[in-house]
C-alpha cells in the first residue's frame, strides 16, 4: 500500500523532530534541513533531504518529493511565505506552524484560491481556535461567552521567542481588545496590572489580546462574546516588548530583526534559572445545552509548548490528507472536523487536558 510523503522542513529542530516522530507510522517523511542529524537514525519510515529555506531550487526539489508539506523551520518573521509561494508552484498542500502568511497583507494576496494552505497550525495560534470549536460542538448548543488565558514559564529557542516578540508588534490582531456580537471592543482595566494567573498563586501581567484565528472561530461558531487574556511573568519581558515595538517603527525589517535576535538571546541567556517549565491555556466558557445554562473550564496544560505545537501540526497532516480539503487560506481549525479535535486531545498524557463543570462541580478527565 502506498504511504504518503509528508516532507517536513526544520525536522532537526524540536518542533520538527517531534511530529517526525508523531507521523512515522503512518506516512513516509521526508524530514527537510541543511544537516542529517544523529537523532533521524531514531525514526520510522525516514528519510533526510538536504533542504534550505533561502534557496528556490532547494525547496522546489523538497516540495516535489512530498505529498504534503509542512513547514515547522523559524523564524516565521523572516521565511513568511517563502516556502508557502514554492509548494504552491509544485501543487502540494501547505501547513505552517505560525501564522505569519495569514495575518500579513502582502502574504494574504500571493496565495492563490487553487492552493491549500494551512496556517496556524500550532500551540498559540492553532490550538485556542480548536479548543472553541471542539467546546462549541461538544458541551454547547449555544456558546455566549468565552474567556480564554495563556500563560506558563518556558525556555524558548532564540528562534521562537523572535517569533514571539515579533508577534506581539507586528501590528495584526487587536491590542486590548475583545469581541462581541461581531464587534471588537476596547477591554477595560487591562493597563499592564499584575493579577493570578488561574490556577498558579504568582502575580503576572495580563495583556488581553485579540488575533485574526480568535475573531474567525468566535464567528464560525457563533460565540457572543470572547476574550483571550495572554500573561506575561515578568517586567523584563513587557519592557522586552515596548522596545522591539521601537525598533520595528523606527528601523528597517529586516535591521529590526537582527536587534531583536540579540535581545531574545541576551534574555535567554539570563533567564535559565532551573525553574519547571509549564504552559497552559484555560478557557471559561459559557452557554446553553438542551435548554440548560452550563457553565465549564476546559483547562490545557503541557509542560513544554513544543509538545502542543507538534500535536496539533500531526493532526493537522491527518485532517487535510483525510478530508482533502478544496484550495484556499484556512486556520488549522477550520481544516479540523470535531472528531479529529478529539483524538487528538486523547493523545495527550492523563491529566493534561480536563473539563471542570461549575454548577456540579464534577471533574472530567480525557486522558
């Protein structure tokens, strides 16, 4: 029986590696970096190609070899839709891990209605939309309200927190806002205060924000209203923020980006300091089932963001390979039917994904 090629760039990277390693016993992969690294020797059904993200003809030979291809390399402020304008050319499907090709004008336009392009397909964005969509389906009839939080301590590569910071200034989605009946409204009260993150007695700093993925799944599930509340654990990281928010208006892209490298890496190398590592999105959600008013907190906890990254990238593959979906820009939840939300969330460890009704006070675990 013929297996599939899933050709996945920046497979030597955690991200990479780790859905390399969720999809072998399914597909063939193609695993795309400029290295062979010792650890492929550990994968089924692998095999390694030479790739690099800043040559055409690299990626052309890469994209012509697979069936699907997934982009998991960074930094996503710097590829953009690089890779995504070459699998086009080559007629292969696209899944990109961050959200960069469809949250940036210029990217937006150069992606052809003919072609599948999946964007999002990662912990933040990629796995609030699902959780929304699978709580929508689910537990609701109706869904009026939905407070989302995100939050955790992690020690990023110097690649993904670029990302990160880049993210946070690149001018798309909606800074201390929420949405409502179609709405976006200013939140009040969110003047960088330090509160409790749910669950965890350590004062953060909660930033409300509001991303094109949130906007798109409140609406496709018909949610009144949507907050998500992104905390942040320090004061060197919101000063981090305000200071790349500087350099973008004030310099060129790409100069930009160079400086802000070198703050990621001078923050990095202060702030290993031995602490577990923890990220979870929590979600309250209000609604109605069967006439009933219910009310629940979905709670989502790993202990490292790659692993949720990686979960929701591999169930992306096996949507868009099970539903072959019509060309178009999609998010990962769009791609996503409730039942492959929840065998994903069956994927995770007991314990890491649990639904907490209020009014009963009963607990629910996935595991």
């Amino acid at each position: 029986k013929y297996m599939k090629k899933i050709g996945i760039l920046g497979a030597s990277g955690t991200i990479g590696y780790l859905v390399c390693k969720l999809l072998q016993e399914r597909y063939e992969i193609i695993g795309g970096c400029r290295k062979n690294n010792e650890n492929f020797k550990n994968l089924k059904n692998f095999t390694w190609q030479k790739a690099d993200l800043y040559d055409n003809e690299s990626i052309k030979e890469f994209c012509r070899k697979s069936d699907v291809v997934v982009n998991c390399a960074g930094p996503a402020g710097s590829i953009k839709d690089r890779v995504a304008l070459v699998a086009q050319k080559e007629k292969k499907p696209y899944i990109d891990a961050s959200d960069f090709i469809i949250v940036e004008e210029e990217c937006i336009g150069r992606i052809s209605e003919e072609s599948v392009c999946v964007a999002g397909a990662g912990y933040v964005p990629g796995l609030g939309g699902m959780l929304v969509k699978w709580a929508f389906k689910t537990l609701f009839d109706k869904l009026d309200k939905v407070v989302c939080y995100q939050g955790g301590k992690q020690h990023f590569s110097v690649n993904a927190f670029t990302d990160i910071i880049l993210g946070a200034v690149s001018g798309v989605g909606h800074g201390d806002s929420y949405y409502r009946n179609g709405r976006i409204l200013k939140e009040n009260n969110m003047n960088h205060t330090q509160t409790t993150f749910p669950g965890m007695d350590t004062p953060v700093y909660m930033k409300s924000y509001l991303s094109e993925e949130m906007i798109k799944a409140a609406k496709e599930c018909e949610v009144k209203e949507l907050h998500w509340m992104n905390s942040v654990s320090d004061e060197k990281m919101m000063s981090m923020i305000m200071d790349a928010f500087q350099l973008i208006i004030t310099n060129e892209r790409e100069n930009a980006i160079e400086k802000i490298r070198k703050m990621a890496e001078e923050y990095i190398a202060s702030e290993d300091d031995g602490e577990k590592e923890w990220s979870s999105v929590i979600m309250e959600c209000r609604g109605k089932k069967d006439g009933e008013r219910k009310e629940y907190t979905i709670t989502f906890t790993v202990d490292k963001e790659e692993e949720a990254s990686s979960l929701v990238a591999a169930a992306v593959v096996d949507a868009v390979i099970k539903h072959s979906p019509v060309g178009g820009l999609y998010w990962a939840f769009e791609v996503m039917e409730v039942e492959d939300i929840a065998n994903m969330l069956e994927m995770l460890p007991a314990g890491c994904f649990c639904i907490e009704e209020k009014k009963k006070d009963s607990r629910k675990e996935i595991s």
